[in-house]
C-alpha cells in the first residue's frame, strides 16, 4: 500500500522524471493520490483508499481523523470553527494520545481567554460564541485520551462544563446543571427549556461512549425552536459523571433513564407522560435496552439501532485473525497478545485503555467478559414505545444493526436511512446533522408534539 511518506518520495521522483519526459502513468498517479488522502475502509489500512469525504486524512491516522471529521460537523451550531479545527489538526502527532489531548487543550485555552477578553470589555454575545467553542475543545482533548490518572482531565472536564454554561447563560439560554441522584451520588446532566414554553413534551437525551450531551447540540438546538424541552444525562460510563464521579457503564441502561424519568417527574414544566428517549452511537444500543425494561417510555429514538453491541465490538477484531481465540485460553495469553499489539497499533491500546475504564474491568479479557453482556436480542420483543431508527448508508460502527433492530421491533416504527447522496450517511449523520435535525424533528412533530410548535 501506498502510505502518505512513500506517495510523497515517489511524487518527487516523478516530478524530476516527467522534467525528462519519464512521468509516472496517469492511472497510476491519481490511485497514489487517493491512497495518500483517503483511508481505506478497514482499519487496519490493507485495502485501497477509498475517495469519500468521511475518509479524509487530516492527521494521517483512522480514528483521530475520524473524530475530526465529527468536530468539523458541528460548526453549523457555533461549537466548533472549521480554520480552528484544522489548524488543531495540524499540531497533532500521528496516533499520539498526549499530543492529542495537549493541542486541544491548547486551543480550548486560547478560545476560552477570548471569551474571557471579551467579557472583560461588555461584548456578551461575541463571549458567548467563544465560550461555546471553547467548551467543545476542552471536550474534543477528552475524547481520544484514556490517561485515566493524568489530574488534567479532571481539570477539562471542569472546563469543558464551565464553558459550556457560561456559553448558553450568555445567550440567554433558559438552561440549567442539574444533579440526577442516583447509587448514592448523581449523575451530571442539564436541563433546556423551550423559551416561552411552559409544560411540553420532554426529551431524555445521552450519548454514547465517546461523545456528550453537550455535543448534541443539533438536537437540543432544533427541540427547543420546536417547542420540546430537553434533560440531557451524562450516564454511568460517559461525560463527566465517569470523569468526575467514577460511574462505569452498567448493561441495565434501564436503572439510570429510570433515576432521570423520576428527576424530570419532579420539574413541572416537563410533560413526563410525553417523554422520548434519544441515545446516539453505543446509546443506540442503551435507549432501546432501557425501553425494553421501563415501561415509562413513551418515544424512543435510536441513531444508529443496535440490538448486540457487544457483538458489533467483538466483530472488529475480525482484523486480527486468531486474536478472539486466545479469549478462551485465559487472561494471561489474552492479554500478552493485547499488549503486543498495542506495541505496533497504538489505536489498540488507546481502545483498551479508554474502553477497560468506562465498563469498570481491569483487563483487556475481562473487557471482552463484559461487552459480552451488553446485548439486548431477549429485550427487543418488549418495547412498546414508538420508536424512530435513524441510520446511514455510510454506518461504521455498528452496520446493519438497525435493520436488525427494526425488524425484531414489534411496536409502531419507523427507520429513516440517509443514503450516499445526502451528506448525513456517516455514523449519528456526524457532518451533516443539519438535515438530520430536520428529518428527526418532522418526524416528531408529526408522532409526538401535541401541543409543541412544530416547524
């Protein structure tokens, strides 16, 4: 394969060759190209590149590239700015976590001294913007480190929450932190109201294993310009109430959406009775398993569906033949082999790393013990809240888990498929939430609102 160091030298080469009438064929130069721009489909890079705009390489390495491509798709509500997105991207180390997390951190601070510059001298809404941003930078370090010892990510964690309540206080948002109670402690979440609103439909929204909330703002945005009011909910295992507060996921998603269902019960401007329970990505997975088991929800949306999680996980590692097999040999080979791999992969031992820590496990083996159990193919036959599937053509992560999903759907349903044409087809439509947010809420108003604005 051509990697993006050989395509240069080559490029060179051929450069001085074409001077002397020996230029490189043009078929061959423009698979060179593509190879040195566009990862390949499989992770592992042993395919050809692929010309598709979700593939670009900024970095140069899957996964950060990746999640670049998901912090470009939300300039469209002020969260990011592409020239500061990119110019982040160019300070970042090939498959290096601490690099990651250090140009990130860099950004948010220059952002968040914007904001505070211009607090200083009376301009609100120009702080507001740059709170806002900052925020989200303070979170994008947060997203690809798992350096779970490392004291500074208690410090952007804070910082990233901080700046996002400053942003939205600014604005003149009518939104608030809440604490969700829950084994003792809380979760984090935050409650937006719907501005001259009074009791509406409420929508209990999560994430999913590496995003928050407060990323979502595509969807709290269009709810609250339609009328919906939104409790959005760090779960066991995400945000910051595993940052700050030490909760790992559990597979019982049930037992938190129940704590936050009883807190929103308690706010009197949230119509309970007219809830709709949104989880992204591995949420995908997690609202569906809560409906399954709490009888309360009424709506539920799914984007991307999952019905086995675990088993999606566990089919990636299709890409290291015999790597599964070692499982059952024991802890010791198994995880000998994960550390071997990590050697030469960095993204394999960042996953582990990061993965080990949200589910509370201590090992890479018993990680695989875990994900084992986050699969909801008794659950599904359950659920009688009317459900919306969001899925894309382009789905990565867990591809074709919401036809699975759908099909073992007994209730009232529905799946909305953003195919190849529509911007929207990569994982949680990242890049194109814009028209995802018009396909979700039309389909909301038209299933749920009864009394909320529609638009």
């Amino acid at each position: 394969m051509v990697t993006r160091r050989s395509f240069l030298g080559g490029a060179a080469i051929a450069g001085s060759g074409a001077a002397l009438g020996f230029g490189l064929g043009r078929r061959g130069l423009d698979a060179a190209v593509v190879d040195a721009r566009f990862h390949a489909d499989d992770i592992l890079g042993g395919e050809t590149g692929a010309r598709l705009w979700y593939r670009y390489k900024f970095v140069g390495q899957a996964v950060m590239d990746n999640q670049i491509t998901f912090l470009l798709g939300l300039a469209p509500n002020g969260l990011t700015d592409i020239g500061e997105v990119l110019d982040t991207a160019m300070h970042i180390a090939i498959g290096d976590e601490v690099s990651w997390f250090e140009a990130w951190s860099a950004t948010a601070r220059r952002v968040q001294g914007y904001a505070e510059d211009a607090v200083a001298k009376g301009h609100l809404v120009s702080a507001s913007a740059h709170y806002l941003r900052a925020g989200c930078y303070w979170r994008a370090g947060l997203m690809r480190y798992a350096r779970r010892d490392d004291p500074r990510i208690v410090e952007a964690t804070r910082a990233a929450l901080s700046c996002h309540d400053e942003a939205l206080r600014l604005r003149g948002d009518d939104s608030h932190a809440v604490e969700i109670p829950y084994e003792g402690s809380a979760l984090v979440g935050r409650v937006h109201y719907a501005p001259g609103v009074d009791r509406a439909p409420v929508i209990l929204l999560h994430q999913g294993l590496h995003a928050w909330p407060e990323d979502t703002l595509w969807v709290v945005d269009a709810a609250m310009a339609r009328g919906y009011h939104v409790l959005a909910m760090h779960g066991p295992g995400q945000g910051a109430s595993l940052r700050l507060n030490g909760h790992p996921f559990r597979p019982d998603w049930e037992v938190p959406v129940g704590r936050a269902l009883d807190f929103a019960a308690g706010l009197p401007r949230l119509d309970v009775d007219r809830n709709v329970l949104m989880g992204l990505s591995f949420g995908g997975f997690l609202a569906p398993r809560a409906a399954s088991y709490e009888p309360r929800v009424r709506t539920l949306v799914a984007d991307p569906g999952v019905v086995d999680w675990g088993g999606s996980m566990l089919r990636h590692f299709a890409d290291m033949p015999g790597l599964l097999d070692l499982h059952a040999n024991g802890p010791s080979a198994f995880d000998a082999a994960i550390a071997a791999v990590s050697k030469v992969w960095p993204d394999a031992g960042w996953y582990f790393e990061d993965v080990t820590w949200k589910h509370g496990v201590a090992t890479p083996h018993a990680l695989v013990d875990d994900l084992r159990r986050y699969s909801n193919a008794d659950g599904v036959a359950n659920i009688r809240a009317r459900t919306l599937i969001l899925d894309g053509v382009a789905e990565d992560a867990t591809p074709g888990e919401s036809k699975r999903l759908y099909d073992a759907l007994t209730c009232d349903k529905t799946l909305i498929e953003f195919d190849a044409t529509s911007g929207s087809q990569m994982h949680c439509q990242g890049g194109g939430t814009v028209l995802a947010a018009t396909r979700l809420f039309d389909w909301l108003d038209e299933n749920v609102a009864g009394g909320a604005r529609s638009g």
